[in-house]
C-alpha cells in the first residue's frame, strides 16, 4: 500500500494476502501498456487473475472464497491497481457485486446462489446498466433496454455502453424496462447466448484497458428465473464502491513512485545534482505524500469502522460518498505534481506519466458524481431527508 505498509497490515492473514496482491500487481502492470494501446482487457490479464484464484476471493468459505473483509479487500485492491489502475477497476466491478451479495446477506435469492457457484469456478461477472441516451445510472434515467415478458421467457432487447470486460464476461446483470409491470429490474444474462454480441466501441482517454465495449441484445431468451429483482430495491450504503478510490489511490501511488525514481535519476546539465534535490521538487514530493498518507488513512478508517459495526453500516452513507470524492481529487493532483516533475518528459509514452495521467481522470466520472455528494452532503447539514 504504499508508504507505511506496516500500519495497515495487521496480522499474517493480512501479510499472505498483499503478498498476493503484490505478485499480481507486478504481473499485471507487464500487460498494462500492451492493454492501454489496444483498448482491451487482455486474456493475459485474465489468467493471472484466475491463477491467484482472485475472481473469487471475496467469496465466504463455503462457495470456495477466502471471506475477505472490506478493509482487507480494498488493500489488494489498490495494490493491484499500482500496477495497472485498469485490471483493479475491472476486476473491482466483478468482486463488488459478490461484495454486495455477501455483505447483504442476499444468498437466499436463487440466482444469487447461482452466481457464487459460478464464481467459484472463476467464472466473470459484471453489471450492464449504462445506456447511452440515460448516461450515469446515478442520475435515474430509464432504460431503453426492454424485456417483454411472454411464452414463459422474457424477451430483451437494448444496448448497454461502458460494459467493462466486455468480451471477456461469462454472465452480465443487465437492467432492463419491464412494461407488464412497468418496473426496472435486473435479469442474469448468460453472455453466450443467441443474440448476444459485443460491438468494439470503447475508443477513450483513459481507462482504455477495461475493455467496456457495448453490450448488444438482439431477442435474448432469458428464462423467468433469471428474473433477479427491481433495481429500486432499497438497500444498505454500497460499501464495496469503495473499490473506486482504492483503484485511484494505487495510481496516484504508481505516479509517486515513478516521480521519485525520476527526480533520482534525471540531472540536467544546468546542475551538478539531480532534481531530487531541488527546492520545489522536494516540495512537490512532499506534496503527494502528504496527500497518499491522507486518503489512506481515510479509506482505511472507514473500511474498518463498516467491518467492525454492523448495526452502525446504515449510518455510513454520507462518509462513503465523501471518502470516494476526497480521495479521487486527490489522487488526481497528485499525478497531476507527478507530471509537473517529469515536465514535457510526462507527456512521452516512453513513461508511464501519460497513462497515469488520462486513467486518473477517470476516476471523476466513476459513482458516486461529485455534484450528487455535494448535495447529499447539503441535505444532511441543513436536515431534509
């Protein structure tokens, strides 16, 4: 985790499994170029994730997981996003909805028994809900996706956008508009059926190796049962969300490292030292500590408070958005002073300044939206509900 790791692990569990994470993240940040330049999440990637047995990790014991806790979840999390913040993400969408399954005590539902067993076999899962004419789901758009219920099957029919994996996904939770019962709900779609397809579209700054392309559905059966719930269903504060800024602290840790090598090494010939000496990239580098030690400290807190009380996690709404908004800032200035330091050299793809730079960015258009945060946060303190 960065600066200060013995802070954070606290026991040999807890060591076993950033060992863990730190043998992924060096195997992983060996594709992370290769993935930028295509725009795909790679097979390689994939394999080294089933080899660590990560895709179910977070499983409990007996669906064959290791029963990670948040706080421990989030640490290997950000490890793994210092050698590629895409694989974390991508891998961070799979693991939360088996986070949130687990953490909801949902395992009642059939489908959801389903999705642990399959799980367990190391099979990939994401949700599909974005759309391109609804934009965020956070903003309460309805889907044009529809499944149309008939002959005891439901029909669907739609295209999502920002499908991370996309054509590495075994089943998606695809949201879909419902017309007999005028409803939103989920349906668990098993990507290798007729009429499924995947269009190559995802062409971004940032974030380009996850590989969330369109999902298309052109007449999908999909059997009753698959049937999972309405989208509207209230439930506890999404704690696993907080995979998002765990991804964009591990980058903003990456940039700190390269800038520290950087500053150790480069010496123009208008010095007789390296820059790592000079006044305002000491300062800088100060900077970006300050600002890792703060996030972490943030993050960590608060993972722990949810693991430690269940009865308070309902309370925790306010802090999660705001742990999630703090640190993504934050970690955008730092690789924002990363850049700075390494000047026009940030800018060549001979390092790896340039990607950190356009993946860190991203992490402002991830839920929760900041303008959303700030309003709920306004809510609270002028107590409307």
């Amino acid at each position: 985790m960065g600066l200060n790791d013995e802070i954070f692990l606290k026991n040999e569990r807890q060591v076993s499994l950033y060992d863990r994470a730190k043998r992924i993240c060096e195997q992983v940040e060996q594709h992370a170029q290769t993935a930028d330049q295509q725009a795909r999440f790679l097979d390689q990637t994939l394999k080294i994730l089933k080899r660590y047995g990560y895709l179910s990790i977070v499983l409990p014991e007996q669906y064959g997981g290791e029963d990670l806790s948040l706080y421990e979840w989030l640490f290997m999390q950000e490890k793994i996003a210092e050698g590629d913040g895409a694989t974390a993400l991508s891998v961070g969408w799979h693991l939360g909805l088996l986070m949130e399954i687990k953490t909801e005590g949902i395992w009642s539902n059939p489908v959801y028994e389903a999705i642990a067993e399959e799980a367990s076999n190391q099979k990939l899962f994401n949700r599909a809900s974005t759309e391109r004419n609804t934009g965020s789901p956070t903003r309460g758009g309805q889907p044009e996706t529809t499944a149309v219920f008939k002959d005891n099957h439901y029909i669907i029919n739609g295209r999502k956008t920002f499908t991370t994996m996309a054509e590495k996904l075994d089943y998606a939770l695809v949201s879909a508009y419902v017309p007999d019962t005028e409803e939103v709900a989920w349906f668990l779609v098993d990507l290798l059926k007729e009429g499924i397809s995947i269009d190559h579209t995802w062409d971004t700054l940032g974030m380009r190796g996850t590989g969330s392309d369109d999902l298309v559905l052109d007449e999908v059966l999909v059997s009753k049962d698959r049937y999972v719930e309405p989208v509207s269903g209230k439930k506890m504060p999404k704690a696993w969300l907080l995979h998002i800024p765990a991804c964009y602290l591990g980058i903003a840790q990456a940039a700190l490292k390269e800038a520290v090598s950087f500053a150790q090494q480069f010496q123009p010939n208008s010095l007789n030292h390296p820059i790592a000496k000079t006044h305002q990239v000491r300062q800088k580098l100060g900077e970006m500590g300050l600002l890792l030690m703060r996030s972490r400290h943030l993050l960590y807190d608060l993972a722990q408070r949810f693991d430690d009380d269940l009865e308070k996690r309902s309370l925790l709404a306010n802090e999660l958005a705001m742990v999630k908004v703090s640190i993504t800032n934050d970690a955008e200035r730092v690789v924002d002073l990363a850049m700075r330091i390494a000047g026009g050299r940030g800018l060549s793809k001979t390092y790896n300044f340039e990607r950190y730079y356009r993946d860190v960015r991203a992490g402002l258009h991830n839920p929760p939206l900041d303008d959303l945060v700030y309003e709920q946060l306004a809510s609270s303190a002028l107590g409307e509900k």
